[in-house]
C-alpha cells in the first residue's frame, strides 16, 4: 500500500475505528456494528468490488433504501479508489436509464427488490438480503491491501435534483467532502456523545454528508431508519435512544401534525436540523413553541457544496427566523448582480461560493461547468439579501422570482403569509403566464379541513402589499417534491400553465 496522507472519506471511519474501536457506530434493524467492525467490512467490501474487475475511477452505481450495506458500500468505494454514484431509490424507466449511462457505471449495487427496475443489460451486485450479495461476501473476503485514493481523487458523482432539467453529476473529490465534514462539525455543534437518528434516504447528500459521516468523524453512535417513521422515531426519542435528528420541513411539518404530538415526551430531543427546502416561518414558531428546550439549526447549501453552506444556529434564530445563517467554516460567499459585480447589503442578488468544498464541476457536462463557475466562484442559483452582520436570507431561486406586471414578486414571502392560515397544510406560489401581468402570482395550497379561494385571498391581502397578493388560489391534495423535499415547481407550471385567465 502506498502511503497516503489520510484527507480522504474512508480515512474519517478508519481514524475513529482506531480511536474508538469497540464504540457502537452503526444500527440497523438487528445489525449492530462498533468502529472496528466497520472498518473491517469496509475493508473487505473494498476487496470485494475490485475483485468485481473494477478500477480506480471506475463509476459504481448504489440503487437501495436505507441499511448498512449501503453506507459499507460507499466507504467501500472510497477506499477502493472507486466512485460511488449515489442513485434515487424512487428512480424508474428512462430518469433511471438517464443516470447510469450518463455517469457511465460499470457496476450497479442494488436492493434485491428494486433490481427488476434497471435496464436489460446492466451488470449488478446485489447490496444485502440475497446470496451472494455484498454483505454475504464480507466474511470470505481478505482486507483491503490496495492503493490509497489521493484528497484531489474524484470519490462521488452527487446528481443534482434536476427541479429545472435533468440532472448533473457534481464532481466530488475526497478533499472537497472531507472539508465538508468538519464544516458541519464545527457548525452544527456536533459530538460523539449525541445520539443521532437519520431516516432520510442515504443517497441525498443532505443525510449522508451533513450528518451521518460528519457523526462517523466525531465518534457518535448512529441509527440508521428506513424512513421518517413517526412511531418510530417518538418512540427512540421516548426510550432516550434518540436525542438529534435531521428532517425537511415537509417532515417535521408531518411530525407537527400528528394526533399524539402533543402529548407524546419528546423533551429528550436536544437538537432539531431542518433544511434541504425553504422552512415556513409559522411552522418553525409552531414547533418552538411546543418544544421550547430544543436547539433549532438551519441547513443551507446545494448538492454542488457538498451540501452544506450555510447555518443558522440556535441562539441566531430570535428576530431572524426566515435567515439561513452565515457561511460555514470552509465557505467564502458574496451577493452579486448579473454581471457578478457585489451588492450593497439589503439589496437582492445571487449567492456566489468560492470554497475548498466545491465540485470540479459537472461529469461529462463542460458547457455547464463553465457557465456555474465564473471568475473562480459558483453561482448558486438563489437569489438572497446579505445583512450587515452578514446573516444572508434567502428570497427565492432565481428560476422562480414571479415577474407580475414588470414587478419582481418572491415566491416565499407570499407563501408565509399563507402559511399563517391555520387552514393552510402546504403552500406553493408560482408564476403562470397571463397577458395582463406577464406573469400571474398563483398560489396552489393543499388545505386543512375546510377553506375557500375567497379567504384565503382576503387572509392574503391583509398582509402582502397589493401586487403581491395571488390572483388564484388553486387547491390539490399533495405538491409534487423530490426525494430531498423540495418542491417541483417546474410541474407546478406545468399542470397548470393554462388555468389562469
């Protein structure tokens, strides 16, 4: 093995093994595994992949839900010197298609139950629950004794959401991630005795990179959820199993909404951390107000940064609750015009990085590399005011600034002030074209119980100025959302580009 200088994603697990080896690291299910023994898995799935006739640079696909194959398997490419591209469980037909070949997998990993989704002719492992899977081959397999991957080696190709056109492979480096992590180290206030679960699916980079490996660095034992169970979840919280979590606003609005969330003992819970799509106001005041000892941080960024950005800590929230925070530890930003010229403070503009954390840019994509790096900084898409103290709130996506009669109208400040109706479940404001104003503020609301178009324009008019205020309410029974939360506002304008008179 040649020597290496350990600033990679597998030296985080391997430098905790050697910390901490008979520490719990890892459950899931009735699989418990302490650092030393998932060091050595790693190690022996590495083996087992190359053994596959792969090498390094070579693309795995990883198609599966939640378990601890599936994180043994990432850490496994990255000691294998292989790069892990993680895959959409929900994926299907042609979007599927689209990832595998555009990344070029030679490989793909995947849950025995969604392999009859991939396309004829594709080369698979399977990842557990199967003969032969990667799991099953761990005890007959040697150690890895192969090259190390370099910080500078390409280690995940991390898809973008692809709200407005297919998605791009972010180009992540070792280096890149590893600096990540100890940005959410350090900004998240995160420690090995915390005791944190992660039910968000394990290929978005929010759960992965934000707090499961940043969570393997430091030492904490993690339990790994299928999925955001409820139930679940009060009852680890209850049993003092549980006392930090992670989840979207779609899910914590979910877990608010509960019969039993107030009356269920949730006092164990010290640290709640929202993100991946914009949080309501009203409902982050709803849930401090019914846990009024839990510490609320803000999660910022994009699949480009690895993904976190930005924070808002628990004791910046006071005055400041629609702000994503400021910049982490390894982010450098600013708030520029069209022309990438800065801002005055105050004044809206695009959110530009520059950062150690950042891709080397879109997999086989050079045209959009160099259109989303411009003199050394990325531009992010999101439109933000920065304050004086340098606190940056974001507006909106530039892709969905609502251009009504010649005025810029942000989506979000219209959507909290719906969100203050109490019959109000979700809210999505577009722009639909229209003759009159270009483009018509729309608002399309999934209702709670009982509401009509006419109250909620008159709960509207009396708390956004005049132009602000939707000229339609359309009501639906769910909005359409990526895996991570975020809204799909493209099929929003879609389905209803024609309702609006």
């Amino acid at each position: 093995m040649t020597p290496g200088h350990g600033s990679t994603v597998d030296g985080v697990l391997r430098r905790s093994a050697r910390r901490t080896p008979a520490r719990v690291a890892l459950e899931h299910g009735e699989r418990t595994w302490t650092y030393a023994e998932l060091d050595d898995a790693v190690s022996r799935a590495a083996s087992v992949l190359r053994d596959q006739g792969l090498a390094p640079g070579d693309r795995v696909a990883a198609y599966g839900h939640n378990s601890d194959a599936y994180l043994i398997a990432f850490l496994a490419c990255a000691r294998a010197g292989l790069v892990h591209v993680p895959v959409n469980q929900h994926l299907t037909g042609d979007d599927l298609a689209y990832l595998l070949r555009q990344s070029g997998s030679a490989l793909v990993l995947a849950d025995p139950a969604l392999a009859g989704r991939l396309p004829d002719g594709v080369r698979t492992l399977p990842l557990r629950d199967a003969g032969g899977s990667l799991l099953d081959r761990l005890p007959g397999a040697r150690p890895y004794d192969g090259d190390e991957p370099r910080g500078e080696d390409l280690v995940q190709l991390l898809y973008t959401s692809g709200t407005t056109a297919l998605p791009k492979g972010a180009m992540m480096t070792h280096r890149a991630l590893v600096h990540e992590y100890l940005s959410a180290i350090t900004a998240l206030d995160l420690s090995a005795g915390d005791r944190p679960a992660h039910a968000l699916p394990l290929y978005h980079s929010a759960q992965m990179h934000v707090f499961l490996l940043p969570y393997l660095a430091v030492g904490a034992t993690n339990i790994v959820l299928d999925a955001p169970d409820g139930d679940r979840l009060f009852d680890l919280i209850e049993a003092g199993r549980v006392d930090s979590l992670f989840a979207p606003p779609t899910v914590w609005i979910a877990l608010a909404g509960r019969p039993d969330f107030a009356d269920r003992d949730l006092s164990g819970l010290r640290k709640a951390y929202y993100g991946a799509s914009v949080m309501p106001v009203p409902v982050l005041e709803r849930l401090r107000a019914r846990l009024p000892g839990l510490a609320f941080y803000n999660c910022f960024g994009q699949s480009e940064i690895g993904p976190l950005a930005m924070v808002l800590g628990p004791d910046e929230h006071q005055g400041r609750m629609d702000s994503c925070g400021r910049p982490v530890l390894f982010v450098d930003a600013r708030v520029v015009d069209e022309d990438g010229r800065d801002v005055p403070d105050g004044t809206p503009g695009e959110i530009v990085y520059r950062s150690p954390q950042l891709c080397e840019g879109y997999w086989d994509k050079p045209e959009q590399t160099e259109a989303a790096f411009r003199d050394g900084w990325f531009r992010s898409g999101d439109l933000a005011v920065r304050d004086p103290h340098g606190y940056y709130t974001v507006v909106d996506r530039v892709k969905d600034v609502i251009n009504s009669g010649g005025v810029l109208v942000a989506s979000r400040q219209v959507e909290d002030a719906l969100y203050t109706h109490e019959a109000v479940a979700e809210a999505a404001v577009i722009g639909l074209p229209d003759e009159k104003w270009i483009e018509a503020v729309t608002a399309v609301v999934v209702p709670r119980g009982e509401v009509t178009e006419a109250e909620l324009l008159a709960h509207a008019r009396k708390r956004l100025a005049p132009f602000k205020v939707p000229k339609r309410v359309l009501f639906t029974d769910a909005l359409p959302r990526n895996a991570s939360g975020k809204i799909l506002k493209r099929e929003l304008r879609e389905r209803y580009g024609g309702r609006v008179p």
